[in-house]
C-alpha cells in the first residue's frame, strides 16, 4: 500500500480494507469485515467517479444484503 500523508489519511478510499486486513494481522485479531460490506464499498466508490452521479439522492438508495456475499440496490424515486 502507498504510504498517505498523515493530513490524507481519512482518504484511503477502496484501499481501507487492505489496510484494516494488516492491522488485524499485526494485533493478531480476525478480520471481521464480510465480503458483502467490502463489494457495497467498492461499488459506491465505482458510482462516485461517475460523472454522471448524483450527490443528492444517491443516500436515498437501500442497499439490501442477501448473504455475506451478494446485496441489491433499491432506488427510491
């Protein structure tokens, strides 16, 4: 992982889980974030690059979790 400067660390963006996975291994802890979390993140920060994404109403969408790996998106009109 790129080495952040301390006053961007809040910015890790899709990288965060990389860096959550090593401090669990350093503190010899499991990691505990499920895949479905991680693929909800990942898509989010895909729809954010867009430029055709909407600030404003995409909060408005329910994210709906199947099971530990698959979840659906329901847009409210």
């Amino acid at each position: 992982m790129e080495r952040l400067p301390y006053k961007m660390f809040h910015n890790m963006g899709i990288k965060q889980f990389d860096y959550y996975r090593r401090l669990c291994f350093y503190a010899q802890i499991p990691y505990f974030t499920t895949p479905v979390i991680e693929k909800i993140v990942h898509q989010i920060f895909e729809l954010v690059k867009r430029k055709d994404f909407d600030f404003v109403s995409y909060k408005k969408n329910r994210y709906i979790i199947v099971n530990g790996e698959e979840f659906y998106i329901e847009e409210e009109e």
